[in-house]
C-alpha cells in the first residue's frame, strides 16, 4: 500500500508539505511493520512516531490558521482532535489488546482520512496563510480585536497572584492598538532578559498610564 503525495497537491511548498511527507512516511513504516514478522518491526514505536507527529504537525497547522485569522479554524481544529483521538485510541488498544487490532482497516483509515483532509480540508486555509484570502488587515495599520478574539484561545495554569497580571496583559493585547504593539514588543525583549516574574512586575509598570518604556541591561 505505499502512499504518496505531490508537493504541488498540498497546495504548499515548505513546512506543511515537510510534514505531511513524514506523516505518511509513518504510516508507511506503520504498513511495513503490521506485514513483517522481523521482531525489529516495531509496530507500538512506529504508533508511538505517528501520535507524536500528528500533534505536532496538526499544532503546527493550527498556528498557521490562528495568525493568518483563518475563518474556519474552529472546524478544522475540530477534526484534528477527532484524528488525534483516534491516533491515541490505536495507541492504547494495540498496548492492551494487539491482537484484536485489524491493521487492513486501520490503515485504509488513516491513509483515507490523510489524503482527504491534506487534499480537502487543509487546501482551504493555505491562500489565508499566502495572504491571497480573508481580511488580515483592516487597512488602518492595526488588527481588528474581532478576529484577534477569533484566532486564539490559550489556556495557562498560573499561581493565583499572577492571574490578574495576566488577565490585564491579555486585555491590552486584544485590543490590537498601538499600546498593545509596543507592550507585545515590551514583553517579547523582556523575555529574552529576565525571568517571568520580573516581567510580570515591568508590564505592570509599563500598563500604567504613563510609564515609561523599561530601559535594558
Ligand atoms: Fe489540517
């Protein structure tokens, strides 16, 4: 069953193709390995390979989609976790009952719902990523706070007394103006210098009506 793909038939020409490549290079080590009875075959380490770069090639995609406000994130991301659901369920059954896998299907499933989505679903994000579609830019030389809202939810676990800090920094940023493009620049200098928690109290300052910029060592 080898499967394989044009570079012109993703619609990309650099680090989705690159992983799209590697994903069914997987699942073709996947195939291999299901069929031969090498013991150096390992099909649970080839499993393993395939859960790890689903996640990170499906993240990857998901950043794409998020910075370039592609309108149907929502629904893609959606079938990305259904796919890296099912990657974890073979994961998990082939380690508590191998033997009552069927591979044949497995892998007419996963080749299926590989090329179907690369050729269905990811081709319509790839001109919003190109800049060719959607509104990236509402023409005044600042992001428009709707779509910001749109792109990119992030979820952080932080101790209670930095929550505040965070919920003040998160606010400025989605409003897409000029003070949020100058404490976005802030904060990204400030990361290359100090530890978080002395960012935390330099952003504090900086919000402050008035404060002048942070001076770097
Ligand atoms: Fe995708």
């Amino acid at each position: 069953m080898a499967i394989s793909l044009n570079e012109s038939e993703t619609g990309d020409k650099g680090e989705v193709f690159r992983d799209v490549r590697m994903l069914f290079e997987v699942l073709n080590n996947l195939h291999d390995a299901v069929r031969s009875d090498d013991p150096e075959h390992d099909v649970g380490g080839v499993i393993e390979l395939l859960k790890r770069y689903v996640v990170e090639h499906f993240a990857r995609e998901e950043r794409f989609m998020a910075d370039s406000n592609y309108p149907d994130y929502a629904a893609h991301a959606r079938e990305h976790r259904r796919i890296a659901e099912i990657v974890q369920a073979i994961g998990f059954a082939h380690e508590t009952a191998p033997d009552a896998l069927d591979f044949d299907k497995i892998l007419d499933f996963l080749s299926e719902w590989l090329m179907g989505h690369i050729l269905g679903t990811d081709r319509k994000y790839i001109p919003y990523v190109k800049g060719e579609a959607g509104d990236q830019d509402n023409g005044t030389g600042s992001v428009n706070p709707k779509s910001l809202r749109k792109a990119r939810t992030v979820q952080y676990t932080l101790p209670a007394h930095k929550a505040d800090m965070l919920e003040i920094c998160a606010r400025a940023l989605e409003s897409g103006d000029e003070r949020a493009r100058e404490l976005e620049q802030v904060l990204r200098e400030l990361a290359a210098h100090y530890p978080t928690d002395r960012i935390a109290a330099v952003a504090k300052d900086f919000l402050k009506e008035g404060a002048e910029l942070p001076a770097l060592d």
